[in-house]
C-alpha cells in the first residue's frame, strides 16, 4: 500500500498556457509577472525558471529577489514595496535589481547614496487606495527629483494599485483610473495599473505593463467565477484516505463534537489539515474529490487530518488519493466555503506538503 500524503502536484504547462491567455488580452503590454510569497506558493524558482516568456518578475521581499540571482535568473526583477533601509541600496545596484519608490525615505535614500551604477525605479502614485504611493499632488516634485539624480537610470516607470478592480462597474476604480491619467499627463513614461483583475475587467489600465498575479497560476481574481477568461489551476492538492470508519445515526465526528450523523453511514479521514495549510474554518459541507465525485468535509478540520462523509454504501478504500483543490475543484470554490479568499489559501501551503511536477 503506497500512501500519498499531502502533495502539490505544479502543473508548469498550465502556467505557460495561462501566461499565453493572458497576454493575449493585453497584447500591447509587456508582463511582469508577479511571484511574490513563494510564487502564490507555487515554489518561486521554478516559476520563474518556467516563465521565460516574462518581461520581469515581481517581488515583495529583498530576499526573494536574492533568492531569484542565486538561482540564475537574470531577468528584471522589480521590488514591489520598494527597498525599506538604505543599506539595501547597494545590494540592489549589485544585484541589478528595480525598485519602486512610494515614500519620501526611499526618495532621500536613492538622491543621496553612493553607487556603482544608476537604479533602475518605478514611482508608485497613491491614486485612491491609500496603502502605497506617494500624494498625486507630490507627483512633480517626485518626477522632478528621480529625473534629475544621477543615482537613477532613465526613464522611470509610472505605476499606480487598483483596489476594486474584481468589480467590473466600480466608481472608485474609474476615479483611481482617472486621478492616474490626470497625474501622468505631460509625461511620456511607460505605465502600469493592472493586477490580474484589472487585466480582466479594466483594459483602460493596462498600459505598457500589466502586472498579473493570480492569474498565472490559473485562478480567477472575480469574486465568483467568470466566464470572460478560462484559465487552469497550476497547483493540484491531494492526499490520502488513511481510515475508514463506520459511524451510527447520532454519532459524532471530531474535536468539539460539532457535527453528527443523522444516518449510519462512513467516514473517511484524509491526511491533510491545517498543518498543511488546509483552511481550518471550512465549513461542514466543503467538497472534496474523491473517486470521481464530491464528499463533504464533516467536523472540524484537525492539524493533521479531515474527516468527509462517504455514505453507507461507498466503496472507498484507505490509500485513496483526495483532491482537495485544484483540477476539477476549483481553489475560488474552496475560499468561499472557508470565508477567505483563494490567494491566502495557496500562499498558506506550509513546507510540510510535498512539491512535485506533473
Ligand atoms: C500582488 C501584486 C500584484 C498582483 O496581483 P494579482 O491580484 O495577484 O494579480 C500586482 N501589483 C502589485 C503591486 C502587487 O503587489
């Protein structure tokens, strides 16, 4: 008896054809693609070694950008938040990495330092999200300074973040989107806007570059799932059936005793939990895979294990591999039955769950 335990099967053809949708509706633009935490907790260099169709990478962290050079990669790679101490300066210039300047600290930081050879920047512009960016009204002094340093390579790139753009018809995202142009007016810089919900919903924003995320990895960033674009799921996570049990009407099943049996049936215990990065607030009823149709998750979701409801009659065997998201069971679908969303779900994946490649 061979037992799976939790496994992340990658399935990097799916990412290429993702990668490929994507840019075919906004083939104007160049792609940075996003691989911050892990790559959506897809393992960072090995989505980006498979991604050389990108125009650069994006990160959150210094250290995923290093982590990115020690692996070879010789792509732009771009800071998303920007350096946050002066002593990453040179570290940057060394390692040709770009960054993103939102604050006055960073612009101080850059004007003054010494360096090797000149940065590369994005100037970030608070348009209405108000979590980064600098004051639209401090735009020219900002361009004025980054235009004149020496420390700077030209041209920077404008960029600005769209915070409702998985609704279609948002007044905020209009206003953001407007606030932009009005600000970039008179320039002739390259721009960029789009996460992969603007991709979709605002091609207005998409500019020279589009910064997807989500996307690549074959989830829909649309609150419910939307017809528009069909991308595959890049992560598939499985287990194995390791108990079967037989339980009485007016049993119970799990810590706490929050769900019973109203019916004799079985109960099969599947070897993943929330140790693994299973959410440990999905509901009674959140559907797993198996053998061809959906189980409902039962009781509360342990460190280690899930119990499902299988009914009196199935056949199901212990060795039996689970799907808990991913081909045939859509991640988005997962999210909403644990009242999250479907980014925190894959980038929660801890190391304990084994990577492999389809
Ligand atoms: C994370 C991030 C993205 C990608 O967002 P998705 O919704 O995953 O496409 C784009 N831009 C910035 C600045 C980000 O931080």
């Amino acid at each position: 008896m061979v037992i799976t335990t939790a496994t992340a099967t990658i399935d990097l053809s799916a990412l290429v054809d993702n990668f490929t949708k994507i840019k075919s509706l906004a083939p104007e633009s160049k792609v940075l693609a996003v691989l911050k935490a892990n790559a959506y907790g897809h393992g960072l260099e090995r989505i980006a070694r498979s991604l050389p169709q990108a125009d650069a990478f994006g990160v959150a962290r210094i250290d995923e950008a290093l982590a990115l050079r020690a692996d070879g990669i010789v792509k732009p790679i771009v800071l998303l938040e920007g350096f946050f101490e002066p002593q990453n300066l040179p570290v940057l210039a060394v390692n040709n990495l770009q960054t993103i300047v939102h604050n006055e600290q960073q612009l101080n930081a850059i004007c003054n330092a010494q360096l090797d050879r000149p940065l590369k920047v994005w100037l970030k512009i608070d348009t209405g999200m108000h979590r980064l960016g600098i004051d639209a009204r401090d735009f020219p002094r900002y361009y004025q300074q980054l235009s004149q340093s020496k420390n700077i390579q030209q041209p920077i790139i404008l960029m600005s973040h769209l915070g409702c753009a998985d609704d279609n018809n948002n007044a905020d995202t209009d206003n953001q989107v407007r606030l932009f142009e009005q600000t970039i007016a008179g320039t002739n810089n390259e721009c960029s806007l789009a996460n992969s919900a603007a991709i979709i919903n605002y091609p207005e924003s998409h500019y020279q570059w589009i910064r997807p995320g989500l996307l690549l990895y074959g989830v829909s960033p649309l609150p419910e799932e939307n017809e528009t674009i069909t991308v595959n799921p890049v992560m598939t996570l499985q287990s194995s059936v390791i108990a079967i049990r037989h339980i009485s009407a007016g049993e119970t099943v799990g810590y706490g005793a929050t769900w019973k049996s109203d019916k004799a049936t079985k109960i099969g215990v599947i070897a993943i939990g929330y140790g693994d990065g299973y959410p440990r607030h999905a509901e009674n009823g959140t559907p797993i895979l198996l053998n061809g149709r959906r189980v409902p998750l039962v009781g509360r979701v342990s460190m280690d294990m899930i119990t499902v409801e299988l009914g009196i009659n199935s056949m199901d065997k212990v060795g039996d591999v689970a799907t808990l998201w991913g081909n045939g069971l859509a991640v988005e679908e997962i999210a909403r039955y644990s009242t999250t969303i479907p980014y925190e779900l894959l980038c929660n994946i801890t190391r304990r769950v084994q990577m492999t490649l389809k």
